[in-house]
C-alpha cells in the first residue's frame, strides 16, 4: 500500500509522513529529496533549467512514477502541486494499486510558523520575519491554497490537523483512514487471557 500526502508547502507532509511510515511500519519517501538524489543537484537548480514549473514538474514526476512503481509499501511527502499537472497524470496511472492520497490541512497562521527557507543549493537558511514580512508571507500562503484548492479536492481523504498535537496526528491519520490493522503490535493495547 502506498499512502501519498499532499497539502500546501509547510503543513507538515514530510515531519508527519515520517512519523506515520514508522508507526504503521512503511517506507517513507521525501518527494523533494527523491527528485535531488535522482537528478543529484538541488530542486533550485533542477527548476532554473526548465524554461517553466510545468517543465520542472514533469522532471519531477518522472521520481514520483519511479515511487510508486516500487513494490513497497510506503508513505510519501508530496508536493503542493502532487495532485495537479503532470503528477495528477502519474497518480492517475496507478490508481489500480492499493494508493490512497491524504490532503493535510492547518490553519495559514500555523503554516506561516512553519515556514522554512533555502538557499539554491537547497541549504536552509534563517530569515527573521518583522510583521510587515509576516503580513505579506500569510498573504502568499493563502494565495497557494486557494491556487491548488480544487486539486486537493482529488485527495481520498481530507485530515484537519489544526490544534491537534505533532505525536497525535499519525494515530488520527490511521483512524480516520481505517488502517487501524497497520498499527503495530507493541503499540496495541494488551487484553488479559480470559481462563476457560
């Protein structure tokens, strides 16, 4: 089975997607980290050599097909872009798997939170944000959600992480989506054996 995530850049697809592939037991795959190790150069690099995004993501949604090609079960950080253009084409294709999308949502105002950024050799960086940066970066992250919105309408499922805690969301994610079988057994709670 593969679980692939989706939602807007920062709402947590990679922190959350590791935390859910060890708790149910999978392989975990960054798609961003993916698509450098394949073309072995930064994604700021990858995309100043596309003529456009749409070039850069039909590079990048040949990694993708090679993910879910894989016989593996796995969770996958996505991109904010993962059920739209060329990588909407990609999940379609292998939709006859057992492949199920999952949009995370969270408010903009925790996302601006999260907010990281980097250099072009994908080296994070630290920006201090005064209000008026804050203002103009919420403003961004409302944009980019209403600009992908129709495409996470695709995902199977919906999950609304806000106000819920980090180390809580891998267990709301398995119930809400039923895969409560995948839990592991150490995590299980022990019955007593009834005597007979």
């Amino acid at each position: 089975m593969i679980i692939y995530l989706v939602g807007i850049s920062c709402v947590g697809k990679t922190t959350i997607g590791k935390m859910l592939a060890d708790k149910i037991g999978y392989s975990f795959f960054d798609l961003d980290e993916q698509i450098q190790n394949y073309y072995k150069k930064p994604i700021e690099q990858i995309q100043d050599e596309c003529l456009t995004m749409n070039g850069y993501r039909e590079k990048a949604s040949i990694v993708l097909d090679k993910l879910f090609s894989k016989n593996v079960d796995s969770v996958i950080s996505g991109t904010p872009s993962g059920l739209k253009y060329s990588y909407l084409q990609v999940y379609k294709r292998h939709k006859d798997k057992e492949l199920f999308s999952i949009c995370l949502n969270d408010s903009f105002e925790n996302v601006l939170d999260r907010l990281t950024f980097y250099d072009r050799d994908s080296n994070p960086i630290t920006e201090k944000l005064d209000e008026s940066k804050k203002k103009r970066y919420l403003k961004g992250i409302r944009a980019d959600y209403n600009y992908f919105k129709g495409s996470y309408k695709r995902a199977d499922f919906q999950i609304n992480i806000e106000n819920v805690r980090l180390e809580k969301i891998p267990e709301m994610i398995i119930k809400e989506i039923g895969l409560n079988e995948l839990m592991p057994a150490a995590n299980r709670v022990a019955r007593p054996a009834t005597g007979k």
